[in-house]
C-alpha cells in the first residue's frame, strides 16, 4: 500500500536510475524540482534547450550539471522532436515538458515518425496523499480528456491501473464516481459505472476491483458507506476514483490541493514512457513528487 | 462578510424567532438538532408526526416540549401535507424533513392546492466553511437538479443570489465553474459561462457580480488567479462557486466535508419558504447550521 508520495522517492531509488529527458529546460522551477530529484539520485536528467539559458539558471540555484547533459537546440520545436526521439531511441526513459506550450510539446509526442504513442488514448494521472485519507489515491482523468465517450473512459481506467501495476500495485480498487451511488438511468455516470462493474465481474477488465457508482463520501469513507448500506470491498478503500468527465475530475482534483491540504503528484500515461508535464500553477513539491512518481514505476 | 457558520446563529438571534415545520419528526439525530436549535433560541418547534414516537425521544434526549409543539398524524404522507399546508397558511416558516423519504416530502411541497412552489426551481445551495478559506462560500447545486439545461443554470444561480440577499449581503460574488479559465466551444461548462458573464454585465442578472468560466483554484485563489494572468474582481474572492452540472458539484461538496475539514449547512431554496432537506449521512453540526442558516434569512 502506498501511504505516501516518499513512498516514490524510496521506490525510484530502489529502482535502476532513469534518465529523464526535459524539453525546454529553461524554466527556473523545473530546473529546481529536477535538481532535487538529481541530489536525491532518482534520476540523471538531459536537458534540452537553449544551452546558455539552462546554464544560466543553473548556476542561480548552484545545480552543476555536466555540459554534455545539455543538448542545445535551436528553438523549442528543436528541442521537443530532440527529446521525444531520445526516448523511442532508448537513450531517456521519463519525458518532461518545461518552458514551452502543451500544444507544441504534445506535437512532437504523438509525431508519426518516432512518436511515443502505443496505441491506447493519453490520459491524466493524479496521485493524492491527504491528511484525511489512509493511503495515496489517484484521481483520473482531471486535466486532459475534455469529453470523455464510455470507450475513451477504459482507455482513461486502463491508465491508471497500468500506472498501479508499474508502481508494484497488482490490483488496485476502483471507484466509479457519481453523485449517488444508485442506478439512475437519467445519469450517465451511473450507467457508465454498471457498464464497468460489469466489465470487471466478466474479466473484460482485469487487475483490479471494480465498483460504483460511488459518491465520493462512500469511496473514501467506510462510515458514509455502512450509513448508506453499503456492501462493497471498494467503498472506502478507493486507490482509482474514475470520475465522469474533466470538471468534476478538475474540480476534486484542485478542492483537494487548494482547500484540502492535500499533496499530489502527477503524470500522462498511456504513452511509451511516462510524462511529466505539470503546469506553472504547480508548487515545487508537486513537480519534485511527479518526478520521482516516474521514476518509481517499473 | 461571513465568515463562519456560526455567524448564521448570531443573526438568526437578531431575527425574529422563525417557526419551523418538522416533517415525520420522529427521527433522533434531527431532534438533536432541533432541540440545540430551540435552547439556542432561533426557533420554535412545529413537529408533525407520531406523537408517541415523538414524545419517546424527546424524553430520551431530554428535550422538553410544549404538548401543542407535536401534531398527532395518521401516517407520514399526512405529516408532509399537514406541514407544507402550515407554511402556506403562514403558521410556520421553515419547512424541515425529518424520517421520511425525499420523493414523499418534496410532493408534498409541489402540490398543486397549498404547495410551495413559487414560479422558479427548487434548487440546493450548500455553504461551507473551510480552513483554507478566508469565508464561508455557496457551492450550488451539488445534490438536486440532475442535469440543468441553461435555463435551470440561471434559476439555480437565482436561487443561490436570493440567498445571499436574504443574508445581508446585497453583492455576492459568482464564479461560473469550469475545469479551465478560458473558453473552449467544445466544453459547455465555458460556454455556459460566457453567457452568463454576458446576462451580468448587461443587467439581465442584477444582484452580483460574475466571472467565469474560473477553475476552482482561479475562484477560490489570488495567487492562483495572479499566475494565469487572471484579472478578474471574482477570482480567489468567491462568494457562489455555480458549478456545471451536479456530479461536479456532489464531488466538491463532499470532497470539502471529507478530504477537507469543512464544515457545512444546506438548504433546499426556490420555494416559498427555505427547506431543510439534510441526509442521513450529514453530521449533527450540519444539521443544526442547516436550520441556522434558515434562521438566518430576512
């Protein structure tokens, strides 16, 4: 069980070193996050960008990196086509976005040449530890599938379960979110939970526990669940809550960072490596933590 | 400006004392709730219902009432209709619900003959206090309307500014709640929330001020609102968070009640009279500050 988000810095060191490949490196907070996850030997970076700039800022937060970790390119397109093509070479194992916009770098993610997609859709993984939850529980999708359709939502769920089979979690519990947590023909996410519950019963899932609906309070709280009657090996003991689409993913997902005291860390999966691509709204530690939840992974 | 729950006490103190309308009131935890009501003195009990079961747990609880306080019905149907009729005739103010199911209670208040509707639509505004928040704020509708069309987006909103005026405050500031702060013609939640900022600044929404589309940490956060370059009298000073549909706003309520040490009161608004329709799963305090805060109403 994973309790909290040091449990990724202890799995990424016990884990081979991964190098992890940042396009546009010039941005002083994701040099920040990257330095501490070098000093904590989770990784090794490749930095990609304008050379003079990253050494630049480099030498502000006292990070010495060796010159020939630095690849310079000429603009940020450069250096996304650079760093993506240093992963499907085998030379980086992790992707990570800096000073540069999510359309460009996602271009040179899916490019058809030497691409990093596998196939399935990309999603967003967001892992919590709050201090009012027993263990860390991941949120998906908040940030990147505007409308999900009941086929992109398996893509979403398949995701997260591979993000827990890569973190040693070989069969994580999944709430499917509702507002209720009855059958209501009239509420699509309650008839995309029975559609997946059932696909978990039949193996059509497989590696996890599925159950819903689920409102959040029976998710997270064996209490709210037993007033509620009930019975499910899930309810309470959530690591996956699949919400419905991005608002209420976006909405949990902020309420627990920003009104809730809560600690995230978070990644895109669904590509052949995992990616880091955090926002400038993102604290320091959430970009340290993201890194090192990479790096965890098998 | 309010800034905790408990300020509805202090101004339902400086109201006159409201009658409120018990529907089946043979429930434990909603005497409990009543009965810290009544000693606070912001209202007066009306308990429709079995007497003898009534009368059974007010003396468990030690909670002496008047005789006249209790009205004796046959059966819960007759509780509900024998209640709402008592609002209509203007004996009482506060229809509450007690041992009873929804569907059973809300009939009663829709009927055609002395019902309580009142030309609008019922919708639920839930307040909260948060630790991570400088004030008590109105997340709206988290529980009843299932899937409001843009019509009943703007009686939801509606009800929600009535609230706010029948609290004192004459400008509530309204954050239109979507996963992102920009418009995005493929994501209604923005849509919806750029005709809503338009219907503000033309007056056809009077009464507040309101901004959107806003993601919760842009409404609820300056700092947060700063770092997008948001420049807006709404953002990170959010009175009424509206939010686009009820599974987004079921998460956020629950997730500040769960994963986030609020605490909160709710109430059923649009009708003739403020309804206190708690859930089971609803804790004491929530109760009480539910009936609080519709003592609190001019």
């Amino acid at each position: 069980m994973l309790k909290t988000l040091k449990a990724f810095t202890q799995q990424a060191k016990e884990n081979k070193t991964r190098t992890i490949a940042v396009v546009a490196a010039n941005d002083n907070h994701v040099l920040q996050a990257i330095k501490k996850a070098t000093e904590e030997e989770i990784i090794k970076p490749l930095l990609f960008g304008k050379k003079e700039a990253i050494q630049q800022i480099c030498a502000q937060i006292k990070f010495s990196i060796p010159e020939e970790s630095i690849i310079d390119v000429l603009n940020d397109k450069e250096a996304a086509n650079q760093a993506v093509k240093s992963i499907y070479d085998g030379k980086a194992d992790i992707l990570m976005k800096g000073l540069i916009s999510t359309g460009s770098f996602l271009k040179a993610v899916i490019n058809k040449e030497y691409g990093l997609l596998s196939g399935g859709l990309l999603s967003h993984v967001a892992f919590f530890e709050s201090p009012y939850y027993h263990k860390i529980c991941c949120i998906t999708d908040a940030a990147m599938n505007v409308a999900p359709d009941f086929k992109d939502k398996q893509g979403i769920l398949n995701n997260a379960i591979n993000a827990y089979h890569s973190l040693g979690i070989s069969n994580p519990k999944v709430a499917v979110l509702a507002a209720v947590e009855t059958l209501n023909p009239k509420m699509e996410a309650t008839v995309h939970a029975a559609m997946l519950n059932t696909m978990g019963n039949r193996k059509q899932i497989k590696g996890c526990t599925i159950d819903g609906p689920l409102a959040l309070d029976n998710a997270i709280s064996k209490k709210a669940a037993q007033l509620k009657g009930i019975d499910s090996e899930v309810a309470g003991d959530a690591d996956i809550l699949l919400v419905p689409e991005i608002n209420t993913g976006n909405v949990l997902y902020k309420s627990l960072n920003f009104l809730g005291g809560a600690k995230s860390a978070a990644l895109i999966m669904g590509a052949k490596a995992p990616i880091v691509l955090t926002s400038r709204a993102d604290n320091e530690d959430t970009k340290f933590y993201s890194i090192a939840l990479a790096a965890a992974m098998k």
